[in-house]
C-alpha cells in the first residue's frame, strides 16, 4: 500500500486497513495485526508478522477476507475466554 503509507502519520496497518474497508482491496492484510497473530497461535507462541505474512502467501489474491475471518475468530476466542474467566 505504498500510496497510503506516503501520506504523513499513515502506517502500514492502517494503509491495509483502508484498502481492505474503504477501497475494497482483496488481497491486503494488516500483517502486524496482534488480533491476526493471535488467532494464529497454534500454542507454541504467536507468530510475528514475518511469519504471518509467509503463511498468508496461500491466501493470495484473499489475504483481506483471510484477515477478517481470523479478526471474527479472534473475537470470537477472546469472548469465550472471558466467560470462562466470570465463571471461576
């Protein structure tokens, strides 16, 4: 997203995420995302965006959509935590 990240104070997530949301950009991803890294810890540790951005080379040219479903499980996980979290 080189355009994006020429404007002053505009980083690399945030390109990604215009281009995903606003210019409907399908194969953009948000590679330092922690909510992404997460949903991908597989419990020997959360990859680092190097490593997420080689795994979603197979999601081309739908990394975007890959990155909202992964946003959604993430949630999804984080929610279920917090229940059983009031429960205890």
């Amino acid at each position: 997203m080189p355009k994006n990240e020429a404007l002053r104070s505009i980083g690399d997530w945030t390109a990604h995420d215009i281009a995903m949301r606003a210019l409907k950009e399908p194969d953009a991803l948000p590679c330092a995302d922690p909510s992404l890294m997460r949903a991908l810890d597989t419990g020997s540790g959360r990859p680092i965006s190097r490593q997420l951005v080689v795994r979603a080379e197979a999601w081309r040219p739908f990394r975007a959509y890959a990155a909202m479903h992964l946003w959604a499980s993430d949630a999804e996980m984080e929610a279920a935590r917090l229940v059983a979290k009031a429960r205890r």
